[in-house]
C-alpha cells in the first residue's frame, strides 16, 4: 500500500476570510471541524438545490481548482489573493 493513497490536500487561508458573524459562520451543507483557533472544512459534493454562502463560492472554486478536499481557515494562516476578508 502507497502512503500517497492517504494523503489529502488541503487549501489553508487566513480565518480572517470568513465574513463576522455570531456563533459559528454559515456553512451551508458542509460539516466542519472547529478548533480553538481554525476551522477545517471538510468537501464534499454540492446539489444545485443545496445553500452554500456566498462568501464561500469562490473559496470553494480555488479549493477544487488545487484538488483539495479539504479547506483549512487558521488565525495565522496566509490571505488568499483575490478574496474578500473581513476585520473581525
């Protein structure tokens, strides 16, 4: 067995990329994991009847043009160029 066949990708940005919100943000269909300081989103396929935000759309299009299965919003994380961030 390949140890290749257990590794994910993941696209790692800033959580400063999540619009502010109370309570936890809107994630739409996906399940998350949440950590003291991250979020870790797990990808899955998306029905065209199924809500995803907004903010999220275009996070998403970058995460499936990389081939990752997961997205990782960490406080120390870098910003992604091109998308919106937020002041919490």
């Amino acid at each position: 067995m390949n140890l290749e066949d257990h590794v994910e990708k993941a696209l790692v940005l800033s959580s400063a990329h999540i619009p502010p919100h109370n309570g936890s943000p809107d994630w739409g269909p996906f399940r998350v994991i949440e950590g003291e300081y991250e979020y870790i989103v797990v990808l899955c396929p998306v029905g065209l009847d199924e809500h995803v935000p907004a903010w999220l759309l275009p996070i998403l299009a970058r995460a499936a043009d990389a081939g990752a299965s997961y997205i990782i919003f960490d406080q120390d994380a870098s910003f992604l160029d091109g998308i919106p961030d937020y002041e919490w």
